[in-house]
C-alpha cells in the first residue's frame, strides 16, 4: 500500500459548518473505509492548512478518487501528496544516476 498526505482547508460553507467537522471527519473515515483507502491519523492543525490526514491507498487512483469525493461535497479543499517510508526511500535512491 502507498502512503499519502491529505491536506485540507475549509472553504467557507465549511467554516460555517464548523461545529460538524468532527462529524464530517468520520463520515470521511467511512468513506475512505468504503473506497479501500486506511486513515492512520487524521488531525486539525494551526497554520497554513486546517486538516492533515495520513492514509494508505492501494494505488494513486484511489488516492485521487478519494481526495476528490471529500473536495466534491463542498467543505474543503484538498492537496494530496504521495509520500515515501525510509525502505522506499532507499529503493528510489538506488536508481539515481
């Protein structure tokens, strides 16, 4: 499974709905659940983004549909971000040229 970055910012029916978000957030888990997508750690953070989320997809497709499916209803925009553990890491560095 790949690893991703999810990060979010409420858009503004999002802020005025922010009272629901923990509510929003588990119906994300479910969602993710559903489209075959792990939510490791899901977090509301202070600066440039309101929501982090970590998650394994089985492929960069999944990722997107996911990604686009929570951005579709509305209550943030997203960024997604694939990203590499130390072991896959090592595998890349070993086809540099």
């Amino acid at each position: 499974m790949a690893h991703y970055v999810l990060l979010a910012n409420f858009t503004d029916q999002g802020v005025k709905a922010v009272k629901d978000t923990v509510k929003r957030a588990e119906a994300f888990r479910q969602m993710a659940e559903k489209s075959g997508v792990t939510v490791q750690a899901l977090f509301w953070t202070l600066g440039q983004y309101d929501v982090v989320v970590v998650a394994e997809a089985p492929d960069d497709n999944t990722a997107t549909a996911l990604s686009l499916s929570v951005a579709s209803l509305g209550n943030v925009h997203t960024q997604t971000l694939k990203a590499f553990d130390a072991e896959e890491m090592k595998k890349i560095l070993t086809k540099m040229v």
